[in-house]
C-alpha cells in the first residue's frame, strides 16, 4: 500500500497514512458493508486537532456478479456535472454498459444508515427513507427519490424543496 502524506485542514498538521489504492468487494463482505454504513471507512483522525481528514474523495465497492460498482464519494462532489464526468472519464469505453455504475455522496466519517437503501438493496418503505436515499444521490436518481416520498405523502415540503434545487442542478449542467 502506498504511502501517503494527508494534511488536515484545520490546523495543517500532516499525517502520513498507508492507503489503499484498491476497490473494496464487498461480495459476501457484510463486515465491510456495515463498517461503510457506520462512517468508518477512508478518514483518519488529526492526532493534534482530532479533526477528520480523508484519504481520498472515493472509495470504490464492487460487487462482482453481476459486475455492479459503487462509488462513495465526498459529499461536496454532490451534483451531476461531478458525477458525469467522472463517469466518463474512469471506465474504459470498451467497458461501458457491461457494469453498472452508481455514485452515492457521503460525510465521511459519519453514519448513514440510508446507505442500507444502495448497499443491501433494501427498498424503502417511507417517505423519509426515500428522502434519506435522495440526499445521497444526485441528478435524475435523487429526483425519482424525491417523487417517490411525495407519492407517499404529497405534502412534504422538504421533499419538494430538494426536487426543484436537483431539476436545477440538472438544467444548468445539460
Ligand atoms: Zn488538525
């Protein structure tokens, strides 16, 4: 595992971290899916500050039949123009269609237990769980989330409000 010279960006301390360059599979790895579920994955923790500090943007899961790749990335990436040219950019074309790609944007270091929806592919049941799952999407997926809670309950305004800020997101982009 190469080695690696992070910086925190609190107090500027640096920190040199063995990182991983390799995608996690997580087939038949329930161990790894929770510990993505509980935050615990890509950060260190500054030893003067004790503020987070990631190891990179992403992180990679894979599962391997049928190829499906999942990328958890840093939520400040979170719009589509990220999300697409990232897509276009790390798969070989040769590969295009053969995996199924999805990204899905987190705080590292945080707990998110929507990420259930994605890694256990768990359908949700309600309207704050189709919610919760949209936060973590971008573009046309996170809008289908959106409508999905507002089936449930058309009134949330919440759900609206994410709706009209991710269809702009998306016009601005295209
Ligand atoms: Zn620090």
């Amino acid at each position: 595992m190469p080695l690696k010279e992070l910086d925190c960006s609190n107090c500027g301390t640096k920190v040199r971290k063995r990182i991983s360059e390799e995608s996690i599979n997580i087939t038949n790895n329930p161990k790894v899916i929770r510990d993505v579920i509980e935050g615990k994955i890509n950060y260190s923790t500054c030893p003067y500050c004790k503020e987070k500090i990631n190891h990179k943007t992403h992180v990679l899961l894979t599962y391997l039949d049928p190829p499906r790749w999942i990328w958890i990335v840093d939520k400040k990436h979170q719009n589509p123009g990220y999300q697409e040219e990232f897509f276009k950019t790390i798969i070989p074309e040769s590969f295009e269609g053969l995996i199924e790609q999805e990204m899905v944007f987190v705080e590292f270091g945080e707990p998110c237990n929507c990420l259930q929806f994605v890694l256990d592919e768990k359908q949700p049941q309600t309207c704050e769980e189709w919610l919760g799952l949209g936060k973590l999407l971008t573009g046309k997926k996170a809008i289908e989330c959106y409508k999905n809670a507002l089936k449930i309950d058309e009134k949330i305004p919440e759900a609206k409000k994410l709706m009209h800020q991710e269809m702009d997101k998306l016009k601005s982009y295209s």
